[in-house]
C-alpha cells in the first residue's frame, strides 16, 4: 500500500512507452514482490531476482533512502544489463528525527519486524508527537536512463500493534485520514 504513490508515477510513465516490457524488481522481499504484481498488469513481464540469476545481496549502503533506492537499481543494470526498478523504503518518525528513515529494516539491530516495532514503540514511550510518514523512492532504470519517483504517506504511530496483515512497521501506521493500520 505505501508504495502506491510512487509506483503510480512508474506505472505511468511505463505505459507511455512500447508493450509489452520485461523489468526485473530488484528486491528478494516477497511482501513487496507481491504488491507490485498487484498493481502491474498484463502488460508487464516482471522478473525478480532469482529469475535473472542474481543470487547475491544487492548493495544497500548509502546513508539515504534516495542512494540506496538507486544504488541497487544501478547494480542489476550494471551486472545483467536488463530495464529494472528497486526501491528502498523507510519510516521516518518526527520526534526521533526521522529516524529509523534509511535503517528502518535493521532498527533494532537485526531484520525482525517485531523487535524493530518494539524499539520504536519504547522510544516514544513519553513521546506526545506521534506522527510519522513512510518514504518510498524508487528508481526506474529503462535502456540505461535512470529516473526516481517518491511516495510519501503522512500518520500516526499507535502506542501497541493492531491488524494481522501487512509487514515491517504496518501495524502501528495509521495513515492520515484512516482509523486502520495498513495491518
């Protein structure tokens, strides 16, 4: 769901061109897989990672969503030379600055959703600012020209975990405008 905004704007400008195209998604996350075949359509052939034979991590290690969005894109057009997007996604939280932001996976110091959720929930503790965003940026590279989109969705963070579906910190986002979390 929060990568709708920016996904919109790829859409659009893929469409724009000649069809039907094969992209790889450079991402090894099956929650975001899943999301975007959601939003593609028939039009599209979408590869993932394993399909093109990338079996390494891909890179992440800018110090910005933006970099990282890019750094990973740049790699799968760079070793295997197809059109491609990755995305790099944060949230990024007011009264801590915007932090988790770029580190919003490996929060509390590993890739657990749980105890990412739990670190920030006990650092806004006595936190009466709760309003948070995600930020998603994605970069499309086509024919070796590089393009970024950015989705930003404005809310709240709960004090406790509510809803069974979604992942990361989807449970305790309430978008603004909603009284559900995107769980």
């Amino acid at each position: 769901i929060h990568y709708r905004k920016a996904t919109s704007k790829v859409a659009f400008l893929i469409y724009t061109l000649s069809l039907p195209m094969q992209l790889c998604f450079a991402t090894n996350n099956a929650h975001k897989l899943q999301e975007i075949r959601a939003i593609l359509d028939e039009n599209f052939i979408l590869k993932t990672l394993q399909e093109i034979g990338c079996e390494e991590e891909l890179p992440e290690t800018t110090d910005t969503i933006e970099g990282n969005s890019h750094q990973k894109a740049e790699y799968v057009w760079e070793h295997f030379h197809l059109n491609c997007f990755a995305d790099d996604s944060g949230l990024e939280i007011t009264a801590l600055n915007g932090a988790p932001g770029v580190h919003s996976a490996y929060y509390s110091g590993t890739r657990n959703h749980q105890k990412n959720i739990e670190r920030v929930l006990s650092e806004l503790q006595d936190a009466d600012d709760r309003s948070a965003q995600f930020k998603t940026v994605i970069t499309l590279i086509l024919n070796d020209q590089s393009q970024q989109f950015e989705g930003i969705i404005k809310g709240n963070l709960l004090h406790q975990p509510r809803g069974t579906a979604g992942f990361g910190y989807d449970p305790i986002f309430v978008p603004e405008g909603h009284d559900r979390t995107f769980a």
